[in-house]
C-alpha cells in the first residue's frame, strides 16, 4: 500500500504532499484539484508498469487520447521537470521510489529512477548509470536520458538467465506498485452496446466512464464462476428486486441485462435504474480487483444513488479497502461532494475525519492537500456547509413566483 506520494509540476500539483491510507477521501471545490491526484497516480502507474514516455512506434506517451505530458506539466512549461516520490507502508524517511522525467531535445524523457532493492538501491541519474549482463556477453548499460522507465528497458531480458537476477528487483517493483485506474462511470455508458474483438488474443478494456463492462463479467461467467456470483449476490443485496445478471448479444455487440421480479422478461441495461448499473461497475471493479489492480479512484461515488444507500456505498469501500472476510485488497481513494458523507461525519465523532483529505488551490501554489486537525473541524466543515447553501437558496426561494 502507498502510505505517502509527492508530486511536483503535474497538473495544478505544483508541490504536494499527501498521505494516503487504504481508504482515502478527497474533499474539495470544483477545480481544486482532486482529479489531479488521481491522474498523478494513474500517469506513474502506467510508466512503472513499462509505458514509454517516448515509443518508437506508439508515439509519445499519453494520459488519454490527446493529452501528454506537455499539456498535463503545471502551466503548460515543459521547461519544469515533473517528479514523483513514494513511500510505502514498509519505507522510513526516504522515498522508495523516485522517478523524474525532463522534456529536451528528443522529447519527453526520464532523467532520474530510483527503486529500494532490499537494503541497497537501484539509481540512474547524470552520475549513476544502470548495467546487466546478458546470456549473450555483452552487457547492457542504461545511461539518462532514458526514453521509458527501466521496467520497460528491462523487459527484453526477462527470461534470460543472466540478466534476471539483477533485473528481478524492478521487475518485482513494477508488479508491487500495481496497476492504478480512475473512473467517473456514467449510466448511460455502462448500459452500452459493446462490440467483441474478433482478432485473438484482443480483449475489451473497461473505460473510466464505465464503457466496456458488460464484456468484463460474461467474460468471468464462466472462467471465474464464484467471483461472476459474488458480484451478482452483491448487486441482489443492495437491490433486492435484481434476481441474476445476463447478457444478450447482438450484432451491435454485447450489453447487460438482468433478471427482476419486476418483469417475466429479462431487463434490457438502458431501461434499468441508474443505481443498478453503477452498482454493477462498482462490485465487478472492486472484486476483480487486488492481484494486479492495487489502487482505484473514484470519482463522485454518491452519482446516481439516492442518499439512504450512499451510507451502504461507503461500508462496502472500508470493507475492500481493509481486506475484510477475504475480499481482494484494494487501496481505494474517493472524491466526493455529498452533502450526506459530511453530515455523517458531522454526528459520527469517530475516526472517520482521519481519512479524509482537503484539497485547496491558489493561483500561485497551485493545489494543496492536508488531512483534519481533529473531529471538530470535521464537524465544521458542515455546518459551514449548511450556511454556505442557505446563503445561495435564499434569494432563489425568496424570489420563486407564487
């Protein structure tokens, strides 16, 4: 689990510092930043896991279909380098991991790496360069500016036998940090007609907006049986009138439909609530998570709920997030706008305040984040709410033709 990041000159993240446990939720207006956080670590989940920053035939490298770096470095300089630090669960006062990347002649390339190997480090900077030998002879030698991070360098070579021992700490690295995903699912995306590669080997991947999913649990149906249940079985608890979770295939491709005590016929997704369908996208994402997929971040997990279940919502991310009852352990981080989380932490004087983060932002410093002082300020943080939105529905009720 990542107990610590630093980020500089990504986004509106000029210089931050945040802490993070295994459920983190971020509070914050509109812009402040939350996203950011989110895009950070979705960005340094790719490149650990070997996306170049500069391919020779995927071009360079992007956050989404026409964003790179050079739109994504604070203010749009790609004269600053962007950097990032992490400190796990088991790290002391250093990082154990640094990556920083520079733009120069070339483009976009990682000037810095440096990976805690056991009780020593495995660095490459201006003066520290990375080498392994290889079943061939010569060896390899990985020198900055490095056009990828070294798992994706290093890739070539790991079956090869002389190579791998000294390689194995990154490779182990990249599998530890894990795969990280951001999401904002919409209803009407998840409800999708989803055409089916027909090329082998090709698979469907879930978008963030929810695009994708019905291939993810016909697929599990039936290689993954018990985990396909426990995603129907969650879905049935929490909407008691879903009987089973199907599939109908077309020639448009393949959508949810789900079985009702409100129908003889199976339900097509479009003409389901929107609860249902995000309640869906949320379980498949939350129990296919965990072996490679270690952080997910939601956004707005209050969208499309009415407010009695939001409460339900949030138990089921505290119980991934610890790992309770053998559920695949995820570190989940949330940003949310709901007036109801707030009013629950307001008449809830538990720990609950210790999860949350404030995101803020000034046009000189960009965004900043830091946890509560104490429950008090937790408390404060609705009732300066509830003012707030009194002051903005004044007028408008005041004034509301008779």
């Amino acid at each position: 689990m990542i107990r610590k990041i630093e980020i500089e000159n990504f986004m509106s993240l000029r210089d931050v510092s945040v802490d993070l446990g295994p459920l983190t939720v971020f509070l914050g207006p509109n812009g402040s930043g939350k996203s950011a956080i989110f895009k950070a670590l979705v960005t340094l989940a790719k490149l650990v896991n070997g996306a170049p920053v500069r391919g020779f035939k995927t071009g360079d490298f992007t956050m989404e279909p026409g964003v790179t770096l050079d739109s994504a470095v604070w203010q749009g300089n790609s004269g600053l380098p962007i950097k990032f630090r992490v400190w796990f669960e088991d790290d002391g006062d250093n990082p154990g991991y640094t990556l920083e990347l520079a733009k120069g002649i070339e483009g976009w390339s990682v000037i810095r790496e440096k990976i805690r190997a056991g009780d020593g480090w495995i660095e490459v900077d201006e003066d520290n360069e990375f080498e392994h030998p290889t079943e061939r002879g010569s060896p390899r030698v990985y020198r900055p500016p490095l056009r990828a991070t070294l798992r994706y360098l290093v890739n070539p070579f790991v079956n090869d036998s002389k190579s791998r021992p000294v390689i194995e700490p990154i490779v182990q690295f990249s599998k530890r940090f894990g795969q990280a995903h951001r999401y904002r699912p919409s209803a009407s995306d998840i409800a999708s007609f989803v055409s089916l590669p027909t090329e082998a080997g090709r698979k469907v991947y879930v978008n963030e907006n929810g695009w994708g999913l019905a291939a993810e649990p016909q697929a599990i149906q039936g290689s993954k049986r018990e985990v396909f249940e426990a995603i129907e079985n969650a879905v049935r608890r929490v909407f008691p009138h879903v009987r089973t979770i199907g599939f109908k295939t077309e020639w448009q491709g393949v959508r949810l439909t789900f079985m009702t005590d409100r129908s003889q016929d199976l339900i097509p997704a479009p003409q389901e609530s929107d609860g249902v369908l995000l309640a869906t996208f949320l379980f498949w994402r939350l129990y296919t998570a965990g072996e490679s997929v270690k952080t997910v971040c939601l956004e707005e997990p209050e969208n499309g709920l009415h407010p009695l279940l939001l409460a339900e919502r949030f138990e089921v991310l505290k119980r991934f997030a610890r790992a309770e009852g053998g559920l695949p352990a995820v570190q989940l981080m949330v940003a949310t706008h709901s007036p109801e989380f707030l009013r629950a932490v307001h008449s809830h004087p538990g720990s609950l305040w210790r999860e949350i983060r404030l995101a803020e932002f000034t046009a000189d410093g960009g965004t900043s984040i830091r946890g509560l002082r104490d429950f008090r300020e937790a408390a404060n943080l609705h009732e300066n709410y509830l003012i707030e939105m009194q002051k903005r529905w004044r007028p408008i009720v005041e004034n509301w033709p008779e």
